[in-house]
C-alpha cells in the first residue's frame, strides 16, 4: 500500500514537473536565473524520492534499518555531490 502511495506521489511530481516546464515562459519571469530553478525542482524531487524509498524500505524491513541509514546517506551524500 505505501508502495503505491509513494509511486502515485512521484508520478504527481513528475505530472507537474511537466506542466511546470511547459508553462515554463511565464514562471522564469517569476525566478531569479533562468536555467537554476529548474535545476532546484529536480533536485528536490529526486531528494523527496530517495526519502519515500528509505522511509518504504525501512518499514519493511526493519532489521536492516541500520544498512538502510547508511546506504542512504551515501545516496544522499552522492546526490549533493552531483
């Protein structure tokens, strides 16, 4: 169930993400650069995603919550990284 819920969410996202970059004209009047706030859309979707995926794996799996912690801050670490 929280499986669905999390891809249901992330495909939200992604949709606006989308009409977001379509509609892409008016909005950059609104943001400062015109390339760096795209760039910070996806940057927070994809950190949002590998937050939904540690909390849905550590549910499941609660006995490897510690490699689970780890394995995520280098996801995260990596991420920042880029």
């Amino acid at each position: 169930m929280i499986l669905w819920l999390t891809l249901f969410a992330s495909g939200i996202i992604l949709l606006s993400i989308l009409i977001l970059g379509i509609k892409w004209k008016r909005l950059k009047l609104f943001f400062h650069d015109e390339n760096y706030t795209y760039f910070e859309i996806c940057f927070i979707t994809l950190y949002f995603l590998e937050q939904a995926v540690f909390i849905t794996l550590s549910y499941f799996y609660p006995d490897y919550s510690v490699f689970l912690t780890g394995f995520f801050a280098l996801i995260v670490i990596s991420t920042v990284a880029m």
